[in-house]
C-alpha cells in the first residue's frame, strides 16, 4: 500500500490534555483493540469528521493483516482516490451498497456470521433505527466473533442513539484546520466499560475529502 497519508500527527485527549506522538488513556481508548466485540456508534452534523475516524480503524485493521467490510446505503459513499492516498487497499475491502437500515443490519448479520472480518462498518446516515432483536443479533454476533461493528449516523447528540444495545456512542466534533493539518475528534456520551465523558482527539495529515 505504500506510506499511509493519514497519520496521526497529535494525540490529545481532554480532559488533561496531552500531546505528543506517545500514547494516552484516550488512543488507548480509541483503538481497534478496544472496540472489538462492541457495538458502537459514530454520530455527526453536517461538519462532523467521522470517515476520518473510521478509517483510522480500517487502516488499523489493515495494518494487522485483518479484513474489513463496508456496508453503505445506495445513495451515499465514500471518496475512493482520497482513501486509497490515506494508504488504505481498497481492492481487499469489499462494499455493501443497500437501500436502506434494515438491510444493511441484513448485511451485517451474514457478515458477521462468516467470522472473517475484524472491523464492520454501517454508514447508515440520517434517520437511522434498530430493532431491538437486530440489535441483539448483531451484538451476539460481534461478540462471538471478536469483531468491532462499527455503526456512523448523521444525527445531534439531543437525538437518541440507534438503540439501547449500543456500547459505545460517540460524536464527532467538526475538524478544525492548520494549514496542512486537520483536527479530528470524538466526544464519547455512552460507554458501558469506561463511562462516559472522555473525549479523543488526533491531529492528522491527510486528504480533504476524507472528512
């Protein structure tokens, strides 16, 4: 793949900030690791950065050696060139287009049966809702199979969450730029582990249109 562009330039977490190119309690937090077998949420406005976010994750993966599916709707996408310079190999990320959330938690669900993915990505957008028992299912399943299903909706925090199985919700705060450099970070509301309240933030180098 080549020398990845979007790197992490700062690390910072806040409460406490710190920086540096040395870990902190919120990268640890903010890991592939630590979201694997969870159910976790990204939600965002119209300014928010959460393909930034969720690539980090894919490329972290990929790094590893370890497969990635991405499930988007029929109307919306990701900007391949401005990933594929992010360093990440698209030709093994395999994309479900659906026409709307039931059948992307469809999708999710035979994904997460085959065992093969360590990530899971639903870009479900706007208006997004689960069942309860495709809530339960998807959960089960990504627990059994040790794999993060990650889930990006574009909503405020004033507005509920996909559900109450989520484990982990996080917003994603408009990206601030520095000439090259773009700030990206996540405010966490939900977490079942740690609490929530913490907050994760990387200053990054990378293309425009991944935001």
């Amino acid at each position: 793949m080549g020398e990845a562009t979007l790197r992490v330039v700062e690390t910072i977490e806040i409460p406490g900030v710190r920086k540096g190119m040395g870990p902190s309690r919120g990268a640890e937090a903010w890991t592939l690791e630590t979201l694997t077998g969870r159910f976790v949420e990204i939600s965002a406005g119209a300014a928010g950065s959460p393909l930034t976010l969720a690539f980090r994750l894919v490329l972290e993966a990929q790094r590893k050696g370890d497969p990635v599916a991405w499930i988007t709707r029929r109307d919306a996408t990701f900007y391949p060139p401005d990933v594929a310079a992010a360093g990440i190999d698209l030709d093994v990320v395999p994309v479900v287009r659906v026409p709307g959330t039931p059948e992307a938690a469809g999708a999710a669900d035979l994904l997460l049966r085959s065992g093969a993915f360590a990530l899971v990505v639903l870009d479900l957008g706007p208006r997004a809702r689960l069942s309860i028992p495709a809530q339960t299912r998807l959960v089960g399943l990504a627990k059994q199979h040790e794999t993060a299903l990650l889930c990006l909706t574009e909503k405020g925090d004033e507005q509920a969450s996909l559900g109450s199985l989520v484990s982990l919700r996080a917003l994603a705060a408009p990206r601030r730029r520095d000439g090259e450099r773009f700030r990206c970070a996540v405010r966490v509301i939900k977490d079942k582990r740690r609490g929530p309240g913490w907050t994760h933030a990387e200053v990054v180098h990378g293309p425009d249109g991944l935001c």
